[in-house]
C-alpha cells in the first residue's frame, strides 16, 4: 500500500533524526561509537546486506549447470529426466580419457593407414586423390604428440559453456566432437638434413615425391618421402583464448567451484600469460599426494619452527616419472648431494620458471628445448629430503609464488 504524504514525511524526519544521532555519537566516542549508532538504527538494512554476502556463494554454486550438480529427488518428471541424463553426462565425462586415446587413434588411422586428411591438416601436403593412392605406399610419417588430455574439471567446465550450460545440448557424441576440436593437428614434410645435403640429388625428398607417379618398378627404387604427423592437445588457456570475456569468467569460476577452490583468491591463470600448468604427475590428482604446502611450517628434519618452504612436496615412490610443467627451456640441471639434491629448472618464458627437486634420475640437458609433459626426472630422495617425493616451485620474475595457484 503507497504512503501518504503525512507518512513520508515522517520517514524522512526518522531519518534525518537518526542521522543526526550518528554525528553527535562520532563527536563524543570517535568513529566506533558512531559505527555502534548506526547499527542501532539501520540494523534491518544492514542484517539484510550481510546476508545477501554470506549467500552470495551460495547463490552462484545453485546457478551453475545442472549437468553437475543434477537435482534433489523430486515427482516433477521433467526435473527426473534432466537428473537421469546428468548422471549419464557424468558417465561419459569419466570417459574423457579414453575419449582422447580414441582421437589419436583415429587421427593416425586416417591420415597414415587411410592417407586421407581431414580439415584440420597442413594444406602444403594436399594433393588430388590418384597421387595420394599412388604415392601411399612410398610415404613414412614419425608422429609426434604434443601435450596431453587436460584435468577432468577443465574440460566439463569448456565444454559446459561451449554448450551455453545447457544440459540438453549434452551427449556422447557432442563429448566426442569436442573432443576432437580440443586435439587438432598438422602433416607437413619433414625436413631431411642429411638429404638435402647430400651431393647426389637423385637422394633428396623432392625427387622422391616427383618419381611418385611413375611406374612400380621406379616407385620402389626411390626414397620413400618423410612426413611429420604433429597432434596437439590444447591447453585450458589456448582454448579460452576463443572464448568471450563473460564466457571465460564462467569457466573459470565453474573450475574453481569443481575443484573445490570456491571464492579462492589464488590465481588460476597467472598474469605472465604463460596459462595453467599441467602437474608433475598427470596420473593422480597432485592433491591427494600433497604432504608438504607452501609457506611457513616447521622444519621436517630438525624440528625447528619458523622454517619456510618456498614450494610444495609431493609424495611418489622413488622411480616415478616427473613431467614438464609447461612447454619451455631447461635452464638448469644439477647434481648436489645437499639442499635441493638433483634438480631440473625449466624457463616457460614470461618471467616464469618451475623447479623440481631431489629427483633420483635427471633425464635432460640444460638448453634442451621441452614440451609440456614430457618426461624430465625420476623421482628420489637425494639432497635434503626425508623420503621419495618430488619439491615442486613456481618462480615469477626471480621470486617464488605459492604453485597451488599455477597447477591444473
């Protein structure tokens, strides 16, 4: 019902009073006394605000798709139906993996068994269909893969806005198209040093290919043409790059939300650019072997308090594979029987590096040119360690940063 006249003004002789109230408290008790006038007077206004805070999380954790989160039992069917196929979504994403694998076979399959190429593939190496099948049986491919699949929790959050979080959008074979999309990849030729620098230029891959066409006899006394198949997985960050400002605060915030970071203020993406950084151990959630975090804690060996650890440990058994971090250049390998023991640091550029400490086997060379998740170490117990585990540092502009914040 709308307020008279009479009424408002009232209101506005409520307020006025009230105000007034705060300025004479601040005058005679400072600033906490007028804080405790204030709260006397609007704590309604103030009661409701605080809560609209602490639901906030709450609020948005209700908005997120519903493919992750389904739906508390209820008789509505149409809410049963979409609860049913959250749970079959929730299957297929458990399939992600083998999804990948899948990708990658296929990929070889066509472009080497098959010598077809889909759409994705280097156009220099395109040509009509008869010299492709006369030329089929005189071409090697060495495949290299580039990368691997990404945390679980990123591609569900991609391909939930890839699919406008819209559960019914959802299915296996939309799953397998992303899929595919994530993992493009590129045939050119190989590049033949040694051929090309051979005096005899009957030898080199040109007149190889050109001698393609000609008769069997020909064909099978030519050298056989070398071609590059390169499969790339796509990272988070490179993906996100097609994405829209609003699209991508989404997924980051689904990403937090699945991996239980919530309201988290540490950093998904770091400013360098440089993207998220894939874990040491890409069998296992690094979590669950986290036994060490970083900052102050006390020293395991001595006992001492007020020791600060500039990274984070994470327990293996001796002999495990470390991998790359992120794509970059080893800049450091050493062997020390102290401290850091055997240790790798790879420059990603951007001011970033990362280290990975008290590994039993080292197996790169400093300068050596790194691909994320290659295999770099072995894990160990050398140097200043109580057993088997991997120390893992994050090191931004020369300083080191907390790597929970970098790691997927």
């Amino acid at each position: 019902m709308s307020k008279s006249g009479a009424q408002r003004l009232g209101d506005v002789a409520q307020l006025a009073d009230a105000i007034r109230r705060i300025i004479l408290a601040a005058l005679r008790g400072g600033w906490q006394a007028a804080l405790l006038e204030a709260a006397k007077r609007f704590w309604p206004y103030i009661l409701v605000i605080v809560l609209v805070i602490i639901m906030l999380p709450v609020i948005i954790f209700c908005c997120l798709p519903s493919m992750m989160f389904g739906y508390d039992s209820t008789s509505d069917q149409e809410v049963g139906d979409l609860t049913a196929q959250a749970e079959t979504i929730a299957g297929y994403y458990a399939q992600y993996e083998q999804y990948c694998t899948q990708r990658v076979e296929e990929i070889q399959d066509s472009v080497i068994n098959d010598g077809e190429e889909e759409a994705q593939s280097s156009p220099d190496v395109s040509s009509s269909e008869d010299s492709e099948e006369d030329t089929s049986e005189n071409v090697d491919y060495e495949v290299v893969i580039e990368g691997g699949p990404m945390e679980q929790n990123w591609f569900i959050a991609l391909y939930s806005v890839h699919c406008g979080n819209d559960l019914r959008n959802m299915n296996e074979e939309s799953i397998r198209s992303y899929v595919a999309d994530t993992i493009p990849y590129t045939v050119t030729e190989k590049e033949e040093e040694e051929e090309a620098a051979s005096s005899d230029p009957a030898q080199t891959v040109e007149e190889a290919s050109s001698q393609a066409g000609e008769s069997s006899s020909e064909a099978e006394g030519s050298s056989p043409s070398e071609m590059l198949l390169t499969i790339t997985y796509l990272t988070p960050e490179q993906i996100l790059e097609s994405f829209s400002e609003t699209d991508r605060n989404w997924a980051e915030l689904m990403y937090k939300t699945l991996t239980g970071q919530g309201s988290s203020s540490s950093v998904v993406f770091p400013d360098t650019g440089t993207g998220q950084l894939a874990s040491p151990f890409p069998d296992v959630d690094w979590r669950s072997v986290l036994t060490s975090g970083y900052g102050s804690r006390t020293d395991p060996i001595t006992g001492e308090p007020g020791n600060f650890h500039t990274g984070i440990d994470l327990a293996r058994p001796t002999g495990t594979g470390i991998y790359a971090a992120e794509a970059g250049t080893v800049i450091t390998v050493k062997y020390n029987t102290t401290g850091y023991g055997y240790h790798v640091i790879i420059d990603h550029g951007n001011g970033l590096q990362t280290l990975y400490a008290h590994c039993s086997e080292l197996l790169v060379s400093e300068g050596q040119q790194v691909q994320r998740g290659q295999l770099i170490a072995k894990v160990g117990e050398t140097g200043r360690a109580t057993g088997p585990h991997c120390h893992f540092e994050v090191r931004l502009d020369g300083e080191d940063v907390d790597p929970t914040g970098y790691l997927s």
